[in-house]
C-alpha cells in the first residue's frame, strides 16, 4: 500500500513548500494535483514536483466524449504524470478509446477510472444513478478491468469486493482517508488506514489531516510508520 497526498492547498506556494518538506522521501510517497491546483497552477507546477523526484497523480477525472477523452489522455500523458483517472460512467467506449489511443505511446500512465466518488451517500447516489452505490461500484470495475484500465478509483468499502471480481493486480485507489480519527468533513464513506489496509487498497489518498497539520512531515512519518506496521505483522 502507498501513500498518495493531496496537495489542496489554497495556493501554490503552500503546496510546493510541502513538496519540498517532504522530499528527502519522495520514494515512499505520491503527490495528487487535482482540479483546484491544475486549473490554477498549470503544467509547470506538475514539472516542479517531478523535478523533486515525486511520482505525480493527475486527479482530473475526465468525462467528455469518448474521442476528446482519448486526445485529451494523450495531452495528460505528455506532461510526464505518473497516473490519471477518468469518470468510469463515460462508458466502456470511452475507456477502449482512452486505453487505444495510449497504447501508440512508447510510455504511458497509469489509469484509472472513478466508480463512485466518496462524496456520495446511497441517497444522493440513488437518486441518480437509480442503484445501490456497492452494485454500480462494482460494475464500474468491471467494465474498466475488462477494458484495459490499470484500476480504479473507489471507497475502502468497495476496495475488496473489487479485487474479488477482477485480480489482486487491479489498482484501487481509495481516497477519504482518515488515520486518526479526524472529521469527514465533505467525505461521506471514510474510512482508517488498517481498514484500507485490510481492503486491500493499493493506495490511500490523505489530503487535510496531513497539509493542515502543525507538523505534515510528523505527520507523514507517523502514517507511513502505521503502513510499514501493518505489512509486518502479516
């Protein structure tokens, strides 16, 4: 299991500071730039964490029509990311079109589709996709396995059932992270590093309880310990 923090800070500058706090382990961690970052900050601040040596995911959570997704992955791939997603209910055209259009790269990303975002509850979940957030989860999954997706992006809850109908070696990549019992605040399904763990979750996404810490690398350190714990005592 990785850890992959969020850099959602409210400016560049902040993020970048973290960045370089917590280079001297770029080894043992991801950086998310998602929406808020990318739109402000731009390429040149993905090019600035690749240059501490960070492996970069690109949470831009494309959802267009099938052929733009597949120019707009290229773009995305040219920036030199490490990994990306897109929106798994773009449907199973859009994943082959994304996936074949990659496949004329020398090198590629990894990518991986969201199934549903952790914001949701069955509720506001049902009231638009008319089924129970575990049914359309693990369609989702399916689809993207059987499409050529590297993973996908979904709660800890529906980490296993995932693994289950498709391979150990799908990703899944699961955010609403909270190691120590912190507030959900916008997350609605959240869950704490040894449940992820137990999951079976190839990566955990902790954004706030690490970037609004007094101390994010103390932080950082003590998360990484509680991972390098739990792969001991199996």
């Amino acid at each position: 299991m990785k850890l992959c923090i969020a850099l959602d800070n409210p400016s560049k500058e902040q993020n970048l500071q973290l960045a370089k706090d917590l280079s001297h382990i770029n080894d043992e961690i991801w950086l998310k730039v998602g929406f808020r970052s990318y739109i402000r900050d731009g390429n040149a601040f993905v090019e600035e964490l690749k240059k501490l040596g960070f492996k970069v995911f690109l949470d831009l959570k494309l959802y267009d029509i099938p052929n733009t997704m597949a120019t707009a992955a290229v773009e995305i791939a040219n920036l030199g990311v490490d990994m990306f997603n897109i929106h798994a209910s773009a449907s199973r055209v859009a994943m082959y079109e994304v996936m074949n259009k990659l496949a004329n790269l020398q090198t590629r990303p990894l990518v991986l589709a969201v199934t549903v975002l952790t914001s949701f509850d069955e509720a506001n979940f049902e009231e638009i996709y008319e089924a129970p957030i575990a049914q359309k989860a693990e369609q989702f999954a399916k689809m993207s396995y059987e499409n050529g997706l590297d993973g996908v992006v979904c709660s800890a809850f529906e980490s296993l059932d995932i693994k289950e109908i498709t391979s150990d070696n799908f990703i899944t990549l699961t955010p609403g992270i909270r190691p120590f019992n912190e507030s959900s605040s916008d997350q609605k399904r959240v869950a704490d590093i040894e449940f992820a763990y137990k999951a079976k979750s190839d990566f955990i996404v902790i954004g706030r309880p690490i970037y609004q810490s007094p101390n994010p690398l103390e932080t950082t350190q003590k998360i990484l310990t509680q991972i390098k714990q739990l792969k001991g005592a199996e």
